[in-house]
C-alpha cells in the first residue's frame, strides 16, 4: 500500500510542477495568480497522499491550514486589482 | 477487509490522478485565462475529492475522516468562489488593457 | 543518499540563491524577497540537523524545531515592517514626482509626512 | 535509491525551481507569486522533514499572511521601477554568484559531513516532559524549556507592530490602517467571508488546543485567526479598527504582558524567573497561550493593515 501511495505522490508531484511551469508563464497575472489555487489542490492531495504513506497524522492538520489559507492570496490580489490602487490615493497604473 | 478497503484506495486515488493530469493537459493546452481557470478550478477539484475518497478506508479514527472530508469542502468553495473573482479581475483587466 | 541529504543539499542552493538575489537585484521588493529566501534556507537546514537527531519516539529534534518556529515568526514581523517602510517610501516619493518639485530619485525626508 | 528518495529528489526540484523563478525572473509580480507557491511547497518538505510543529507555521505563514503581504505590496509597487537603482555591473553580478556559489557550497559541504551520529536533544526533551503535563515537545521548549525565547518573539512582535504605526503620516496618526475595503454586500467575496470565519475560527481554536499534545499552538492558532480578520476586512464587512484605541493596545500587550507577570511571581515564588510550579504548569501555560493567541491575531493583522492612513474624524 505505501508503494502504491508513495507513486501517487510523485505522480501528482510531477503533474504539480508541469502545471506551475505553464501558469507562472503567463501571460496575465490573473494566470500567475491561479498557482495558489492549484497548490490549494494538488499540494494538499500530495500532502495527504505523503502523510498517509509516511504515517504522519499531522499532515491532514497542515492540509486543513493550507486549504483553509490558501485562497487569501488570490483574495489579496483580487482587492489590489479591483480597487485600482484609487482608494489608497498612490499613483494609478500606467496600463489603465 | 482489509483487501477491500486496499482496492477502494487504489481506485479511487488512481481516478484523481488521472483527473490532476486532466486538468494539467488543460493548463498546457487551453488558450486563454478563462478556460485554464475552468480546467484548474473543476478537474483539480474532482481529483482532490477522489484522493480524499480514496484516503477515507485508510483513516486512523473518525475525526480524522471527518477532517479529510472538511479539507475537501473547503478546496471546493475556494475553488468556487475564487475562480469567480480570478475571472472577473481577468476580465477587468483586458477591458482595462 | 538519503532523503535528509537532499533537503540539506536543497536548503543550501536555496541560501546561495537568496544571497545572489539580495546582492544584485537592485528593486527593494525584490531585495526583501530574496532576504526570505535566504532565511527559508536557512530555517531548512535547521531542520535537516534536526532530523538527523530524531530520538526518543520522535522523528525531528523538538528544539531546532522550536527555534525555527520563533525565527519563522521573527522573520515575518521584520518583513512586514520592510514592505511597510517601502509603501511609505513609495507613497511619499510618488507624491513628490507629482507634485514636481524634485525628482523621485531625489530624499524623501524633505517632503515631510 | 528508493522510491521515497526519488520522490524526495523530486520535491526538492520543484521547490528549487520556483526558488530560482523568483530571483531570476525580470517583472517583480511574477516573483512574488513564485515566492508565495515556494512557501507553501515548503510546508510539504517540513512534512517530509516529519516536523509538523514547523509545517503549520509555514502554512499558515508562507500560504496565507505571507502572500497576502508580498502579493499587496506587489500590486501596490506595480510602477515602483522608478524606486530601483541601476541594476549592478556585470562585474559586481560576477562576483554576487562567485559569493552565493562559494557560500552554498560550503553549506552543502557541511550538510555532507554532519556528524555521525548526529547530536540531539529529542532525549532530554521527553524526560523532561513530566514537569508541565503537555505531551508535545515543541510546545514543551517553546513554552517551558526556552520560555525566554518565546517571550522576547512576543516583544518582538510588538517593537514590529510600533515601527509600523511610526510611519503613519501626522494628520493620520492614532487613525485607522490601510483603506475602507467596498465590496459589493451580495457579490462572492462577501459571500466568502460570511461563510468561511466561522469554520476558521473553529479550526485556529483547534489548532491552538490540539497544541498541548500534537502538533500545533499558539502561534499557528493565531495566524489563522488573523487571516480570518483579514478576510472580512478585505471584503469590506468590517473596519480596521482605532490604533490609538485603549483595548486595541490592551489585546496588543496582553500576552506578552502575562507572561512577564507570571514570570516574575516564578521569580518571587518560585525558583527562578519563568519557572512554573509542576501543579500549576499545564493551567499557567494554556492561560499564557490562550492570551497570546489573541494578541497575536491582533498583531498580525494590524501588521498586515500596515500603518494608519485615515484620521480619527471619520
């Protein structure tokens, strides 16, 4: 059994990484953006996945906190780029 | 019994595998911001909830089950509302562009 | 070698390439970035010694384990009073390119507040 | 080589690579989203580490405050180009990686040659644990054994928090931080924060109690209370609050403060300074953390919130 998780942890390790390569690309932010979404999947599958095969009850705490955190960054640049800086009276953007 | 629970972790986490490379292809292949957000938010979300699945036979206790199941309701209500909010701040920004 | 060879060996191209960013990158966000990087490293090879002390039932040395954790917490205030300080610098010089009474490269204390 | 070493070899290259994207890639918004998916990668590797103490702070730091400061900071310096000097010469970049290469080098010479076997305190650390009752070592050295440590993070914290407010320009001094968050009432975000506090706080408590005897604490508990903060801030549910008001403060020194007075009575009382009597330990140090964590929710947030910027009149 811990062979066969141990594989679908490289397995899903492998399909995380090919996946943050295409996102951090670009060519937006919103597409940089979304890495902190897909860790918010895959990295707690992986870590769920590591922590069963490696027997290390804590791990479903820190997936709780990584599932639980994960999306306030997307929320942080969310705010940023909505509010288009007016609201803190800084410069606005050049691209606007 | 034992045997039974093995076989339900097998399946179940090689179904999610197969959704992460699903949503993986996506991101490589799909053109545009929205589409890829489509890909990551939806078939990620389906692959973590079978590996969640498959995981549950394997469980020490209940409340370690019960713990699996909230992490992945919680990926899907990011999921759900955090592509909405990545699309709309995408869509701003072509218009603004 | 060991898993606990490659984290090190990990921990320590993470401290080389922090160290790299924080001496030639000449934006300070960028600079304050880097600087984390180097103390990730450096918390990681914390926990590489740690692990090699795994005894008594316990799979990591509690103690480097509790000095990382009050470093990690060390780290983030002292990065945060950074960006602060560099919104505030940003802020000020950004109103003083506006106003064109000096150039942005120009101190900031001469604005005053 | 095993599986687990390949998986492992694995691990570390993913991590590495976004360690490399986020120093060498030119726009400053790309390297930060690099640096955040670094952090929570990390989190992964303490896990394989087996220090689940350290993991939690990770996540909770690296994943949710962490991004949200660097990522704010990011979209707010889009234009800062202005603010940089001139990048260095190609002589001074020369001998930057001769520098980084000699020093990472040296380290990963050390890692090599670690001593064998390797020297540890995990012993002394379980023998010890009969003198306050809580079954976790790390809670044990963080609350018991290097309670000094501890403290003076918690005063740390504090100095940090006061640095901040001091960049407060005059007309905004003692004012509210950072800007009134709008968000439509009925739109996603506001629905998110309705929904997702209640859960948080249910799980930084948890955090927080499951501290004594697994993984977890105060530090962690309070990070993700804080983010909790944050989030219905951000959704423009509620305000930051008066920096200059009296409880604001009194949440700000409450913890530190209790636990230099439950100090010093170990000093008039007891052995020494910070020594807690074997009966009292495991009460005193969960009434410690109890206030820390509320103090650090506070201060984390109000760090994030950066320095006040509207005045007192509304």
């Amino acid at each position: 059994m811990t062979e066969f998780l141990t594989v679908a942890v490289g397995f899903i390790l492998a399909m995380l990484a090919l996946g943050l390569l295409s996102i951090l690309r670009g060519p937006g932010d919103a597409d940089r953006v979304m890495a902190t979404q897909l860790i918010g999947t895959g990295g707690i599958a992986t870590l769920l996945l590591l922590g069963t095969a490696a027997s290390i009850p804590a791990a479903i705490d820190v997936a709780l906190t990584l599932a639980l955190l994960a999306t306030f960054t997307s929320i942080a640049f969310v705010k940023k780029g909505l509010s288009r800086f007016a609201a803190d009276g800084t410069a606005s953007t050049e691209d606007e | 019994m034992s045997l039974a629970r093995d076989v339900m972790t097998i399946a179940a986490v090689s179904a999610g595998a197969f959704f992460f490379l699903a949503g993986t292809v996506g991101l490589l292949r799909f053109p545009d911001t929205l589409t890829r957000l489509h890909a990551l938010t939806k078939a990620d979300n389906l692959g973590l909830g079978l590996v969640v699945l498959g995981l549950l036979p394997q469980a020490a206790s209940l409340r370690d089950g019960l713990k699996l199941v909230g992490i992945w309701l919680l990926g899907l209500l990011a999921g759900a509302t955090v592509s909405q909010l990545i699309a709309r701040a995408a869509r701003h920004g072509q218009l603004n562009r | 070698m060991s898993g606990v060879t490659v984290f090190g060996l990990c921990a320590a191209a993470a401290v080389g390439l922090g160290l790299y960013g924080l001496i030639t990158n000449p934006q300070p966000l960028r600079k304050i970035i880097a600087f984390n990087l180097l103390g990730s490293g450096v918390f990681l090879l914390f926990g590489v010694v740690g692990r090699r002390g795994a005894a008594a039932g316990m799979g990591n040395d509690p103690v480097p384990q509790a000095l990382v954790i009050t470093g990690v917490v060390v780290a983030f205030s002292a990065t945060a009073l950074a960006i602060a300080l560099l919104l505030r610098l940003f802020q000020t010089s950004a109103s003083v390119a506006r106003s064109g009474r000096a150039s942005p490269g120009d101190d900031p204390d001469q604005v005053g507040g | 080589m095993s599986i687990e070493t390949v998986i492992e070899i694995v691990l570390a290259a993913v991590v590495l690579t976004l360690g490399v994207w986020t120093i060498v890639v030119p726009e400053t918004f790309s390297a930060t989203v690099g640096f955040v998916a670094y952090g929570l990668l990390v989190a992964l590797i303490w896990v394989r580490l087996d220090a689940a103490d350290v993991a939690l702070t990770e996540a909770a730091i690296g994943g949710g405050l962490g991004g949200v400061l660097l990522l704010g900071a990011a979209a707010r310096l889009r234009d800062a180009d202005m603010m940089a000097d001139a990048r260095p010469g190609k002589l001074l970049r020369a001998g930057a990686a001769a520098l980084s290469v000699l020093t990472a080098a040296v380290l990963a010479g050390v890692v090599l040659l670690l001593p064998d076997p390797a020297p540890t305190l995990a012993p002394a650390a379980v023998a010890n644990a009969w003198a306050t009752g809580l079954s976790n070592p790390v809670t044990n050295v963080l609350m018991a054994f290097r309670a000094m440590d501890t403290m003076l993070e918690k005063v740390v914290l504090l100095l940090a928090i006061i640095g901040v407010w001091s960049l407060a320009p005059d007309s905004a001094w003692g004012g509210r931080p950072g800007p009134r968050h709008q968000a439509d009432p009925r739109g996603v975000l506001a629905f998110l924060a309705r929904l997702l506090p209640p859960v948080g706080i249910v799980i930084g408590i948890y955090i927080l109690w499951t501290g004594s005897d697994h993984p977890g604490g105060a530090f962690q508990g309070g990070a993700i209370l804080a983010s909790m903060w944050l989030l219905a801030i951000m959704a423009g549910l509620a305000d930051t609050p008066l920096v200059s008001h009296r409880s604001v403060r009194f949440i700000l020194v409450a913890g530190p403060g209790l636990f230099l007075l439950v100090g010093l009575a170990g000093l008039l009382f007891g052995a020494a300074f910070l020594s807690y009597p074997p009966a009292l330990a495991k009460p005193l140090i969960l009434g410690i953390e109890i206030a820390m964590t509320l103090t650090i929710a506070a201060t984390l947030g109000l760090l994030l919130a950066g320095a006040p910027e509207r005045s007192t009149e509304p």
